[in-house]
C-alpha cells in the first residue's frame, strides 16, 4: 500500500489523501459501527463513543485476519460539530490505543442524527489484506 502525498501538499494530520493498491489480495468491508456496547447500551459523551466504535472495528478486523494496519478508508458520521471538537483529546488517545500510527483516508460528515438516537458517531470501514 502507498499513501498518495503530492510533494507540493502540506501532509494532513490524522488521516492521508489516498492509498494506491497495487497487489492482490482480500477486501473487508465493515458496515458502520457505532459506539455502543456489547448490549446496546451507549456512553453519553463523545469520545467515549468513538473509543468504542474503534474497538468494534478492530474486532471485526481480527475476525477477517486483518488489524488496523489493514484499513484503507473511514468514513465517520457525526452528530455535533462541537462534542466532537471538544472531544478531540479523548478521540486522539481511542485512536492512539486502536489504530496505532495508522492514517488513512477519511472523510468526516456532521449529519442531524443516526438511527438509534443514543448514537453520536457511526464509523465506516474499508480494509484490504494483500495476498501472500
């Protein structure tokens, strides 16, 4: 996997541009996760969310034989602007515990809500494990 990163762009913090794939291999692709438990219970701030979200979709990685080193975009649905730029430490450590120095593409939306009102943020998935 190459990360695309023109020289005349400033590099972005927290995520890349792109990936270039360039083998074969498998592709993962998780339906968006939010941040509830186990048993559908919910915390009620933001980064706590987050936290739990990562840890759903590391766990449904290592299902596929795949990690964080695997993912090739995120696409995060979030309800608040400001709970999420509030939560911005929080966030950072989920990341840091899940992910690792792993940044890949990512587009970030502020929607008015999701599904189950409880929900503050719901992440999507794409990952791809080469071939051996």
């Amino acid at each position: 996997m190459r990360i695309l990163q023109p020289a005349e762009w400033s590099k972005p913090r927290g995520f890349s541009h792109g990936v270039e794939i360039a083998a074969p291999g498998r592709w993962i692709v998780l339906a968006g996760q939010t941040g509830g438990d186990e048993k559908g219970d919910y915390p009620t701030d933001m980064a706590a969310q987050v936290a739990s979200a990562l840890r759903r979709i590391i766990k449904l990685l290592a299902e596929a034989g795949a990690g964080p080193q695997h993912i090739v975009r995120l696409t995060w649905y979030l309800t608040s602007r400001a709970e999420y730029e509030a939560a911005g430490p929080g966030i950072g450590a989920a990341w840091r515990e899940t992910l690792g120095k792993n940044f890949p593409p990512s587009t970030l939306l502020y929607i008015a809500g999701l599904v189950d009102e409880r929900a503050k943020v719901e992440i999507e998935v794409t990952a791809f494990v080469p071939g051996a």
